[in-house]
C-alpha cells in the first residue's frame, strides 16, 4: 500500500507491487521468452532416468 498526502487532510491511498531489485530480471521480456522456451522444451523431453549411470561418470570425471 502506497500512502501520499495530497494536502492537509487528504491522503491517497493505492495498492502497489513490489518487486525487489534482484528479482527486477525476472519481469524482463528476455526472461519471459527464455523461460517460455525453457518450458516449451521441458514439454517435449519428459524425464528420462535412462541415462543416469552415464551421467554421473560424465559429471565425476568432470566433463559434464
């Protein structure tokens, strides 16, 4: 809630909304299109558990 006084006596009151300032990128368009990709892909590759040896030998021997 955002108060002013616009006189003696008189006071506006509005809502607002707070952002806070490490959170400001989230709101930018480049955010949003890269997470309606993000989404978009994570839509069409499902979880797949199949290769999950291979990938922790990747990740250990720190290629991944």
């Amino acid at each position: 809630m955002l108060v002013e006084e616009q006189e003696p006596g008189v006071w506006l009151l509005r809502t607002v909304t707070v952002v806070p300032d490490n959170e400001r990128w989230l709101h930018l368009p480049q955010a949003a299109s890269d997470l309606e990709q993000a989404l978009a892909w994570a839509t069409t590759n499902p979880p797949d558990d199949a290769n999950t040896e291979q990938l922790l030998k990747v990740l250990a021997d720190g290629r991944g």
